[in-house]
C-alpha cells in the first residue's frame, strides 16, 4: 500500500543551515536513498523524511503510517500514542535529527511544527545468523561465534554472564564512521585503573574512519612499533566470558565480529579456550607441545643455516654424508636456500588465504608439493632443507591465536639472516634482543611477560601448564583484581562418598 504522494525540493537552503525544516529539505539534493514524502491523511498532511537504505520500509507502513491514516491526530504527542513503535523522540536539534535519521529513524514533520519533528525508530535489521567460530575452532566447546551487530554479541555474552555486575559502557568514536563501541568489564572484579585507562584511551582516539576493533586495538595499544599483539583477539563468547571472570576488560566494536581483550600476556597467546574443556593431563600436554612447536618454527631453520654455514663440525658423522649428497648439486648457499624456501612458503600461504576456501586448499597442497618436488630436482634446494622448512611452517600453525602466528612468521627471517652472518652467536644475539623487548613491553600498563616478569609464582599455575580447577583458588594477580578469591576454601575441599 502506498501512503505517499512524492514531492521533490529544487531549491534547498544549505545543509549547515540552523532552521531544521530547510536542512531536511536540503539532505534530498545530492542523497538519491534520502526521501523527503509528503502522506495526506483525513487529518492532515504529514511529511516524511528517511533513508530508504537505513529504514525497514514493512515496519513503517505497518507500524506507522497506517494508524496515522486511520487515527485522529493534531500533535506530535497523539501520533506517539497512535504509532506501534514506543522508541520515539521529538526534537529540534540539528545533530540530533542527523544522528537518528543515519542510525535508522524516520522524521515525522505535520504542519504548524516546521521547527521541531518526531523521530521515530525504524530501523532495518541486516545481519549474518550465529554461525560457528572460523579461526578458534575447537572439537570441544560451544559452537557460536560473534556477528557483526553489537547488540547481538551483547546478548551472547549475557547469556553466559546474566549478573547485575557486568557493566557496559558505549561509546561512540570516528569522526566520519561515529563507530559504537561497547567496553565489557565485571564491577567488584575488574581493577579500575584498567576500566579507566580503556575508555580514557578510546575517548582519546582522534581518527576519521575506525574500521573495527582491531583497527581500535591498534590505536589504544601501548607499544604501535612491536610486532607482537599486545591484546587477545577472539570471535568466541564463552572467552570473552573467561576473561571478564577473571577482571580483564573487553571492548567491541559495531560491525566487528571479534572481542578484543586486555591486558594480555604473550602466556595468553599460546593458550586455547579448549584446554579448559580437555582433562588438565592433556591440555597440558598440548600446551608444552604447542609451546615446543612455537619454539621450533622459529629456531629450525636458523640452526640449520648457521650450522652448514659455520659449525658444520657438530654435524654427525652419519648425518653428514646425507648433507654432503644433498647439497652436492646446488650453487647456492645455505642462506639463498633457506630464503627461498620461506618465501615460497609464505606465497603459497597467503595465495591459499586469500583465494576461495576450496581453490585455496588446493593451491596449498598441489602448490607445496609442486613446487618442492621441482625445486629438489632442480638443484635449487636440498631435500633436507625441505623437510625441515616444511615441519618450521607446520609448527607455526599451532599458535591458536592468529595475531601471534602471524608474528611467528616474522620474526624468523631476522633469525635466519643473523645466523647466516655470526652463526649460533648470531642466534643468541637476537633472541637476547627479543627477551629485552618482550621486557620492555606492556599491555595497558601491566607486564607483557607476567607472571615470569615480574615472577608470581601464583600464577605459574595456567602458564606451561594447565592445573586442575580446585587449584584456581584465586584470580591472576596480574590483573589486579579487586575481588581476587575464586573458591572459597570451605567450599574447596571434596565431601567423602557415602562408602568411604
């Protein structure tokens, strides 16, 4: 049904100009999704101005444009009781009537009232469905995944944790974006000082256009010149719940479909949600195994360069025939080899992330295996060398944190290149340099390397290892936590069976 007899405005006043009424005849020219209608009722003609992109054309009709045929009206204050939508507004600011109209409102302007208009929410409502989590994906553990509508994930994380205490704080940043952002945290639990530094670090965010939270992380970080992620990025609900338990500060971002978390710990990226749901003997196990994996991805190949470069000497006699066979036909040294080798991995890594999800994986294998295979027969590299590039990039996709994978592929190449200059003093020179900077950094104020700098051997319990549940008695000192007990101690320990 159509309710309206379209009017078009030829002479508009500028848009910067103080009378609404002009100004919302001066948005028609040059916004072709911006409708100013005219509706003529039984009772009088009313005007219309909204979006056609923003507005949920369904609601209007049924909502509100019908009763105003069919209701007697002769204020704004009728057609409120009238409407079907009790979020209405009536007002005569400009930046007001300009904030609603983008967030999805429609302007409702009646004769006799040109200096003031009724807002009224209709909004329509895009957005993807809860699906499965894409880079945190665990056997073990639910199975939702944020969106990108904050309102949305608000309601995922209440769900987990429906108390009174848990505090949201909106804000809104970007000078041409105005992007919402919700600051999550826990009262009674979460350190102040952290809730404050958050939002006054947001606040302070003096940018055009803020693309998400991560783009957000970036501009609140404490460190913008370090490769290593100073906050944890994640797209599960039930993390974000972990995290506000234990007095960490959470913020998203309006069309963002992660949670960005602080402060961290580089502890806390090599930790997955799922060792918490595994027995603490095996998440352990797979903690130190990722750990382990980490550490190779980094040194493997750096040894073997600085070792065919220097201190072939500690090659075995056995072993050492096998290198001699298969480097006798290749030109290049160790160094050439190795870069090589890496580089060709890492093109083959971004080609498969950023094509099709089928087209991808088949461009990793077939690529992989390709190109190896022709590059040994070639004489470009060793076989040797292969294999152990191969297990290198391999080890890296252990990290479950993206960030931080993204940061192990880094930081190898100074490894390499160093221990092709000095050797294995050239390894130890950038690791110390690494373990300084690691030092040096913070995550909202709080040590980067807590709980092993500044030691707190409390908190030992949830780093290399996972611990049982009845031993996180008490919160990680490293937050700060205004209420630090977890367990009580009379609740703590086990009832005996009835048969013992």
């Amino acid at each position: 049904m159509n309710f309206f007899k379209r009017k078009k405005s030829f002479q508009a006043a500028s848009p910067k100009s103080k009378n609404l009424s002009e100004w919302l005849s001066a948005l028609s020219d040059g916004n072709e999704d911006f409708m100013e209608e005219v509706m003529e009722t039984p009772f009088g003609s009313v005007k219309i101005f909204y979006y056609t992109t923003l507005i949920d054309h369904q609601r209007l009709n049924v909502d509100v444009l019908q009763p105003l045929k069919t209701n007697p009206w002769r204020s704004y204050k009728d057609i409120q009781s009238h409407v079907y939508v009790d979020d209405t507004e009536v007002t005569k600011d400009i930046s007001t009537t300009n904030e609603k109209l983008l967030a999805g409102c429609a302007a409702c302007q009646i004769p006799g009232r040109k200096e003031e208009v009724l807002l009224i929410n209709a909004p329509a409502d895009v957005q993807r469905e809860v699906s499965i989590p894409e880079t945190e994906f665990s056997v073990i553990g639910p199975r939702e995944a944020f969106v990108e509508k904050l309102e949305t994930n608000i309601f995922l994380i209440r769900k987990r944790l429906p108390i009174e205490d848990l505090r949201i704080r909106k804000l809104k940043i970007g000078t041409l974006s105005s992007t919402e952002t919700a600051v999550f945290y826990i009262d009674g639990i979460a350190d102040k000082e952290n809730v404050n530094t958050v939002i006054q670090r947001i606040n302070e965010v003096n940018f055009d256009d803020v693309l998400g939270a991560n783009a957000l992380a970036q501009m609140i970080q404490d460190h913008s010149y370090t490769v290593f992620p100073q906050f944890v990025n994640t797209e599960r609900p039930d993390r974000v719940a972990a995290s506000l338990a234990e007095g960490k500060i959470v913020f998203m971002c309006n069309g963002s479909p992660e949670a960005i978390i602080g402060p961290s710990t580089l502890v806390e990226l090599f930790s997955s949600l799922e060792d918490y749901y595994l027995p603490w003997h095996i998440a352990s196990f797979v903690r130190m195994l990722r750990l382990f994996s980490v550490v190779f991805s980094v040194l493997a190949t750096p040894i073997y360069v600085s070792v065919l470069t220097f201190h072939y000497e500690m090659i075995p006699k056995d072993l050492l025939s096998t290198l001699i066979a298969s480097r006798s036909n290749i030109p290049f040294p160790p160094l050439v080899e190795a870069l090589f080798l890496e580089f060709t991995i890492e093109l083959l890594r971004e080609a498969g992330a950023r094509l099709p999800t089928k087209v991808g994986q088949t461009i990793g294998i077939v690529g992989g295996i390709v190109i190896g295979q022709a590059s040994v027969e070639a004489g470009l590299t060793s076989n040797i060398l292969l294999i152990v590039v191969a297990l290198a990039a391999l080890a890296s996709f252990t990290t479950p944190v993206y960030q931080m994978g993204n940061t192990v592929r880094i930081i190898r190449f100074p490894f390499i290149i160093f221990s092709a200059m000095f050797g294995v003093i050239g390894i130890a020179l950038i690791l110390a340099f690494v373990i300084a900077h690691l030092i040096r950094l913070e995550s909202l104020g709080r040590p980067y390397l807590a709980p092993f700098y500044p030691l707190r051997f409390t908190d030992w319990k949830d780093t290399f290892v996972r611990l049982p549940y009845n031993m996180f008695q008490q919160r990680p000192q490293q937050m700060s936590p205004e209420s630090k007990v977890r367990i009580k101690a009379s609740k703590k320990r086990r009832k005996k069976d009835i048969d013992e």
